[in-house]
C-alpha cells in the first residue's frame, strides 16, 4: 500500500510527539526516494560537529556534515543542485539530486566550483522498508508537506527549520513551536 501522499522530494516533519527518539526528534527528512520496496531520505536540519575536510582530508572545504539518518553512518552521501557539474546524478525532484561521480565532485568543490548552497552532505541516512513509512504515517510521526523550497532547500539554514516548518502549519501545531526540545526538563 503506497500512499500518494508520500513521494520523492516532499519532507517528513516529525510530529511534536516524537519526543524521545534522538534521531527524529524535531527532524525534517528530505525524502530522496518512494516506492514499493520502500523509502530512503536525509535528516536535512541536524548539523554534525565534523566539515567534509575532517572526514576527506584531500577536500579542501569546510562544507557541514549533517546526520542523514541511522543507517550506513559510516557512508557519506550527499544532495546537490548542480546536476550538469556533476555526471551520473540521480534526480530527487525540482531541481535537486543525489549523488553523481565522487572524483568529478571533489575537484570541482576543491577548483571552488561547488559551493555550500549546492551541495549538502550527510552521514548515513533514514530508510524504511516496504510499507514501514506508511504505518508511521498512521501512527502520527510525520507530517508530508510539499519541498516548496524546491533545490534552494540545500542552503538553507538549519537551525529552526523544523520549529518554521511547524507555524508554516499554524493551528494547533504553534503550542509546540516554542516548546522546549525537551519537554521533560522544563
């Protein structure tokens, strides 16, 4: 069963009553990939203390590494909006990819030809298996929302994203916006 409201390219806002789960709690997820076998997305608002030259010396950069997700977090993958720089780039939707040819990827980033709002990378990633997202849709954990950021979403800041995508839904969700992340130690 896939629901038509999830697809490539949309966001995942985990719902205010996620609390507790360090890998979601107050993330947004960029799904990067829906279908019958299942989904994979990048956690794109949770910044990590590492920049892609700590993790790959030879890159001569100081680009952010986020949290993509629990999985593989010892692969690096990485969201660009450069599709004609970079070859063998796999389109998310409007404008933004996944992957493409690493050796290209880093001597354009280290000519300068690739900057931080075209690129984003992460370490693991969030996946689910065949209708594993759904159900969490049915138990509440996410809200689906349109990207209206489209490919301009790789430079945005991450910090607040989730609590500004949460009083773009207004209602009953802005309560929760200035909560603290941890309700718990209030």
């Amino acid at each position: 069963m896939i629901s038509a409201n999830l697809k490539k390219g949309n966001l995942l806002i985990a719902e205010p009553s996620l609390i507790g789960d360090l890998s979601f709690n107050r993330s947004v997820i960029l799904l990067a990939d829906h279908n019958e076998s299942g989904s994979v997305g990048f956690i794109i608002n949770k910044p990590l203390k590492y920049t892609i030259h700590d993790l790959i010396p030879e890159i001569k950069a100081t680009f952010k590494i986020y949290n993509g997700g629990p999985v593989e977090q010892d692969n690096l993958y990485f969201i660009h909006n450069i599709p004609d720089l970079i070859p063998n780039s796999v389109e998310i939707s409007n404008g933004i990819y996944w992957g493409g040819e690493y050796e290209s990827t880093k001597e354009l980033i280290n000519s300068g030809k690739i900057n931080k709002d075209n690129i984003r990378f992460f370490l693991g990633y969030t996946g689910w298996d065949e209708d594993q997202l759904e159900t969490e849709m049915e138990g509440s954990s996410w809200i689906i929302v349109k990207n209206n950021y489209e490919n301009k979403i790789i430079g945005k800041s991450p910090s607040q994203f989730w609590k500004k995508q949460i009083m773009e839904l207004g209602g009953d969700y802005l309560i929760w916006s200035n909560a603290p992340e941890n309700p718990y130690l209030n």
